[in-house]
C-alpha cells in the first residue's frame, strides 16, 4: 500500500472473508454502519464515503479516508463488521508517519532520493526547463497582479474579444480616417479637433436640407414683422402717455413740486374749479378742526365766519361783555368777541329780513 500521510486523503483495498466457506468474500453487499473509523483511539463513526467492490463483481473492497479522517497523532483504525454475519470481522490500523507541514523538510532533505512521489509532486534533482518554457524568477502574484475579472484567463479573454470586435469594425474607410489623424494629416492636433466640436455641438443631430431651412426663415420673419408693428403700436400708446409728465417727475413716494406760476385759470378747467367749490362749501366745520393744514383756527377766517353764522353754540353769558364762540362739538370754545352795547338803541327785533 502507498505511504500514508497525515491529513491527506488515503485509500487501500482489502478482502473480505466469507464466514460460512472460510474463503474469499465474492461481490459482498456494503451497507451504511458496515465500516468505520477511530482517530486515536476514539469512539467509532462511519465512514465519511462508503467502500465499494472494485472492479464489480470481485472480491476487493475500496475504502477511501478523508483528510479529515487522516489528521490524527498516532493511528487511525478502520474496522469491518457485518452484523448479518456475510463476513468474518476486519480490523486495519493506519499509522500516518509524515505530513506535509512539519515533516516536509523531511520529505525534501538530502537523504531523500530523486523520484519520491508525493500527492501530486515529482521531485527531480533540477527543474530548469518546464514544457519548454524558461523558469520564472520572483513572484508570479507580483508580476501578474489582481484580476479584474474572475481571474487572469478570464481578463485575457475579455481583452481578446474586444481586440476582435475593434478588428472587425476596422474597415478599410475607417482605417483611412485613422491615418488622417496622424500628424500632417487632415487633423493635424486635437485643438484642431476641438475647433470643430466647438462649431458642430450648436447642430441638430439631423440637418434639415436648404428649403426647409429657407422656408423656417420666411415664417421666422413674418412673425418678427407682426411682432414689431405690434411693439410700434404700444409704444406709440406709450409715448403719448409719458409726453404729458414732467422732465424730471419726482420719485416714488416723493411730493411732486409745481412750479411757480404752474396752477393758472387756463390751467384749470372750469368743471375743476366748481368741484373745487363745492367741496369747500360742503366742508363741515368739524373736518376743518380735525385737520392740521392751514394756520391756527381763528375767529377772523372763513372757518370762524362760518362758526359765528351757522348752527355754533354762542351765549353772552358764559363771559360777560363777550359773545362766546364754541367749536363745532359746543363744549371747546372758540373765541370771546367783545360785545359794545348801548341802551338807548333799540333791541334787535329781527334778523335775515
């Protein structure tokens, strides 16, 4: 059998005694529990893979160990029992004497001889050449770096379908516009190309032929006509608004200032004066009171006349020798006009005719 290593996957065949003949087991039938395993001395488990005959139909039994199975310290023991009785009980211990770790030096020192096979290694005294290539110094990781893809094959492949597809797109008329890039060329720089984008980008994606052109030019003019007889109207309306103010009218918020001599009868219509009028004579005494313009309210103005000859309270009681004048509410007083009275004169008997 070959030499077993710890914790590498390990596979041996045995027979198997029929217990009626004494003889060879032919073909016998493997059930699930029929073998198992101890790992230094501890408790029995199945078998992680059930053995098979093999070849069919033969007396040899496969039994395959995991690595699971291997990593032991001393022994790993395998045991055959057939609780239907098919076949005498079978024990096999394996003591793996090696591994791949510590003892790999071992493996791999100068007592070793040239040939010893390992899982998937062949050691020869010097590797120089490999499938004719020429062996590698550094660090293949280092030289190849990350993938960007699933792996370098995958990344290879990738560039190697677009370099295909570019290819295929290549035709004779684009590798002629390709040459004409090349200095002295056509374009001889990128700001020449630059230039041009600069004037494309303001196209449509599809020109319209001259006609339409012409004809969207014609209908453009038409509507900037009707537009500008439009705008002649308005600001003529305009103008002859704005002719009747002032050079400098005042600004907003601001009184606006007449000038001398600005309010004249021909200034004023005659319809205006007489509203004017009006409104002074329907003025009640008491709005001319609440009212801050003017002078002071005084007896010797047309506000006083209308207080001694309208409805104002006035007695000569209150002060003697004065006719007292009170404003319109008949509490606040107004004026004391002195009163020159003369006995011999005969009393008012009337007034107003």
């Amino acid at each position: 059998m070959p030499e077993p290593i710890r914790a590498i996957a390990y596979e041996f065949s045995l027979t198997l005694v029929d217990s009626a003949t004494g003889g060879l087991r032919p073909n016998p039938t493997l059930a699930a529990g029929d073998f198992q395993v101890s790992q230094d001395h501890g408790a029995l488990a199945n078998l992680t893979t059930l053995p098979t005959v093999a070849p069919a139909g033969s007396a040899l039994v496969r039994v395959q160990l995991s690595a699971t199975e291997m990593t032991v310290t001393q022994q790993v023991d395998v045991v055959a029992h057939d609780p239907d009785g098919q076949w005498d009980d079978v024990t096999v211990q394996i003591q793996p004497t090696r591994t791949l770790g510590t003892d790999f030096k071992t493996l791999l020192s100068a007592e070793a001889q040239t040939g010893v096979v390992l899982p998937r290694v062949t050691l020869v005294d010097t590797l120089t050449t490999y499938t004719g290539d020429t062996p590698q110094s550094g660090d293949a990781f280092a030289r190849l770096g990350v993938p960007a893809g699933a792996s370098v094959s995958a990344d290879v492949a990738a560039v190697d379908a677009d370099t295909t597809a570019l290819l295929n797109r290549l035709t004779a008329l684009r590798a002629g516009f390709l040459d004409n890039l090349g200095i002295g060329g056509l374009v001889a720089s990128q700001a020449s190309v630059d230039a041009v984008t600069a004037k494309t980008d303001g196209l449509p994606p599809d020109p319209a032929d001259a006609s339409v052109l012409a004809a969207s030019f014609s209908a453009l003019s038409a509507e900037l006509a009707t537009i500008a007889s439009y705008i002649d109207t308005e600001v003529a309306a305009i103008k002859a608004r704005t002719d009747t103010l002032p050079p400098q009218p005042a600004a907003v918020g601001s009184p606006m200032t007449l000038a001398a001599g600005a309010v004249t009868a021909i200034a004023l219509a005659a319809a205006a004066c007489e509203k004017l009028a009006d409104i002074l004579a329907r003025r009640h005494t008491s709005a001319i009171e609440a009212s801050a313009d003017g002078a002071a309210l005084d007896i010797n103005s047309l506000y006083g006349a209308l207080a001694m000859g309208t409805g104002h309270k006035r007695d000569t009681t209150t002060h003697a020798g004065a006719l007292t004048v009170y404003r319109s509410n008949g509490v606040a007083e107004l004026a004391q006009v002195p009163l020159v009275t003369d006995e011999a004169a005969e009393p008012i008997v009337a007034a107003g005719g």
